[in-house]
C-alpha cells in the first residue's frame, strides 16, 4: 500500500512540474534566449486627449480620488459614436507616470464583458492608444491587459462602462 501511495506522489509531482513547464513564458523555457521581464505596473492612468486622468488603477484597485482631485470610476460611450482619444500610461510604485513598454512581444489588450454593447477601436494597433464605441445603450464592463507573448501580465479590475 505505501509503495503504491509513493508512487502516486511521484507521478503527482512530476505532473506538476511538467505542467508548469509548459505553462510558463516560452522565452523563459528556452535556454537559449534569455528570458524576458514581465511588466508588472503598480496602476494604470487612462487619460484623455488633454491628458486629464479619465480612470484611475492603484494595485488592482479604481480609484475615485487622485492627487486630491475626484476622478470617474466608469467610463461612458456613445451610442454609434467614437469616444474621445483616450491614452494609456502607468504608475510605479512611487506612483510616478511611466510610458507603455516598447517591446514587441508586449501588446495592448482588453477584454470587453458584453460585446454587444461596445467596441474598443485604435488609430494605430500598435499603440497604447484607444477609443470607444457605443453598439447598443446599455452598461457593461471593461478590463484593460497588457499582453505579453500570447498571455496576460496584468489586467485592470473590471471597468464600468455605460453606454448611452
């Protein structure tokens, strides 16, 4: 019984570590490409055309208040109608403003809850750079994610997004 039990642990184990073999970064798993940083950014700052911040992320939380000034905890878009241009930086953990990474394997993302309702669209698929889009006048939500080789770093909590 306990040979049999020894040998159910280690087939447990090495199914674990095979598992995370294949689950992690494939530049990671590669010894022969060095591996790659992931960003992790401490918040994210949505901002529009004049740079006012429009949504606040700090550490996976909406923010309401930022730098003593109240800004929305949902974002709005127009039935049929573009948004305005609205940006993207972060935040480090000094809560100073950092532009998006700049490599290639590390792309803009969302993922929209009802897509019935909203679309996100870009000038330029490589920017950081968004606008939205009313379908149908509703509320749904938003999550921001920064991709990075096919899979989410990190993501914003879901954004409220009413659409009117």
């Amino acid at each position: 019984m306990i040979s049999f039990i020894l040998k159910y642990i280690n087939v447990l184990v090495f199914s674990i570590f095979f598992i995370s073999i294949l689950t992690s970064c494939s530049d990671e798993s590669d010894p022969i490409i060095p591996p790659t940083e992931h960003f992790e950014p401490e918040g994210w700052l949505v901002r529009d055309a004049t740079t006012k911040p429009i949504l606040v992320v700090w550490q996976g939380v909406i923010q309401t208040n930022w730098n003593s000034a109240s800004v929305p905890d949902t974002l709005y878009a127009v039935l049929n109608q573009l948004s305005d241009h609205f940006s993207v930086k972060f935040l480090d953990i000094n809560k100073n403003i950092i532009n998006p990474p700049t490599d290639n394997d590390i792309i803009f993302g969302w993922l929209i809850t009802d897509s019935s309702l909203l679309e996100v669209s870009r000038d330029n698929p490589t920017d950081w750079e968004f606008h939205l889009n009313g379908l149908a006048i509703g509320i749904t939500t938003l999550e921001l994610q920064v991709l990075h080789a096919g899979h989410v770093d990190v993501k914003t909590p879901k954004i409220p997004v009413v659409v009117n």
